[in-house]
C-alpha cells in the first residue's frame, strides 16, 4: 500500500497588510500545519499497519527541505520536493488547481498511482480546503474531506473507516474506497517525536527535488489596493432652502433615543428586557 502525505510549508505566525494584502512571513518558524502533522502521523501509521510505504511531498521552494528531512526522521520511507515553476506574485492567491496538477504528476512520475493521499483540511495561510478536492479530481478516485477521525487499519471489506463533522453538531461515519484522497483535522491526533539518530541521519539526506509542469497564465496584477465600500446611495432632500436641505441630509434634527443601561442579576428581567426592546423596534409582534 503506497500512502502519499501532501505537506504544505507556512508560517502561522505571518502578518499579513490590511492596505495591499501582501503576506509577511518569517523564514526561520516556518513549517508544517498542525492539521498537515496530523495527516503525517496518520499516513506513517497506516503505513505500518499494512506493511506499505508512506511518502511525504511538497510543492515548495528550497526551504521546505527541513520539512521533508522532518518527515524522514519522523518515519518516512520516501520524500520528494516539487520546485514550483516561476516565482509567484505574492499579491495573488494561491492556486489550487495548479497545486494539485503539479502534485500529481509528481507523484505518479516518482511512486506511481497511490492507494491513498492524506492532506490536511486546510492550510492557516489563506487556504480555502479546495487542493485536497481537486487532487482527487486529478488522480481520479474517491473524497473524504474533513475528516475528525480515520481508522489507522484496513477494514476487513478493504476499505478505510472514518468521521466526517457535519453541522450543528452531527457526525458521518464514512467507508472510504481505495484509492482516495482524505483531508484531515489535527484533533485527536498526537505527531510521534522523531528519536535522535533518526533526526542525526535526516540531516545528512539529500532531498530529490523534480520541477513542477508549466502553469497555466494567470490574470497579470497591475495594482492591489484594500477594499473600499461604495458610496451609500441617499434620496435626494426636499425643499429648496440650502440649510434644510444639509441638516436633512446629515440627519442633525433627527431625534434619537439616548442609550439605556440595564444592570440586573435577575435572568427573567434582563429577558423581559430584551423581548420589549425587540417589540418596539418592530422585530416581534405582540
């Protein structure tokens, strides 16, 4: 059983411009996300269960490689860095269907067709979830995307046993096909410590790196400024007099209820309160 982890390079702590959107990250924190982790741990562990190969890659430049060399420590049997294809304008979004694309063909080019390829739900720097989708779109096979829990052994029908969260609170149990492409949550899930002369070893291996394909050409960014609301549209003012017409524009002989504070420890009369509050604004009736 080949089992391939998608492992992204972020920084949680980067900043980000309120004005240009531009990200700042640091160089040196930069590593994997906590979801991404527990997507290793659990490829590592199914890997072991069924007497496969786990893999771990990465669509990143050459700073991933401490990354990948901390998947081998960790237990993998395999790495490999994909070299993104031209520097990326910083001010766009990331490209999921390009990510996916470049990742699979790796993939097969190097391992193969994957029985299964775990990811994490989403990535903490600007991710939306859609590259563990569009993988399964690329190699073809079966989705189960935000995951809670998933079996670490195959299920006697051969298929993976897993959780779903749902809204309001409900949960799926799932019986995922093979091959699939899962993305999982961090909860629940505690990545192993990589023993020392495992860490000592990595340290020393070279990592393969392979370029990624060409990319397809993406709108060209001429300027990125923050957002800006549109002007809110008002009626046009009556009468004919200059100073009516501004003091009716600017709202100044509206009337206004002065804001009322109600301190009480009497839970039914901050509730009666509130109801009466609701009715005279219009929302409740009676």
């Amino acid at each position: 059983m080949l089992v391939v982890v998608a492992l992204r390079r972020v920084d949680e702590r980067a900043e980000v411009d309120p004005l240009t959107g531009r990200v700042r990250a640091a160089e040196l924190p930069a590593g994997t996300s906590t979801a991404d982790a527990a997507a290793l741990e659990l490829g590592l562990r199914l890997a072991e269960s069924t007497g496969g190969r786990c893999a771990a890659v990465s669509l990143a430049p050459a700073g991933a490689d401490e990354l990948l060399r901390a998947a081998l420590a960790a237990g993998a049997d395999e790495v490999l860095r994909v070299e993104p294809a031209g520097a990326p304008d910083p001010r766009a979004a990331d490209s999921g269907a390009g990510t996916a694309r470049a990742l699979a063909a790796a993939v097969r080019d190097r391992f193969g067709p994957p029985d299964l390829v775990l990811t994490g739900d989403h990535s903490p720097d600007r991710g939306t979830g859609a590259t563990p989708a569009l993988l399964a779109a690329e190699f073809g096979c079966a989705q189960a995307l935000g995951l809670v829990s998933l079996d670490t052994a195959l299920a006697a029908d051969g298929r993976l046993r897993a959780m779903r969260r749902l809204d309001r609170g409900r949960r799926e149990r799932l019986a995922v096909p093979l091959p699939a492409v899962c993305s999982v949550e961090a909860a629940g899930v505690r990545p192993r410590t990589a023993a020392l002369p495992a860490v000592l070893a990595a340290r020393s291996t070279a990592i393969p790196v392979v370029p990624a394909g060409a990319e397809p050409d993406l709108p060209r960014i001429t300027a990125a400024h923050g957002y800006r609301p549109r002007a809110r549209e008002l009626p046009a003012p009556a009468g004919t007099d200059p100073l009516l017409r501004l003091r009716e524009l600017t709202g100044a002989e509206q009337r206004s209820d002065p804001p009322r504070v109600v301190v009480t420890d009497d839970p039914a009369e901050a509730a009666d309160e509130l109801l009466a509050f609701l009715r005279d604004k219009g929302y409740l009736d009676g």
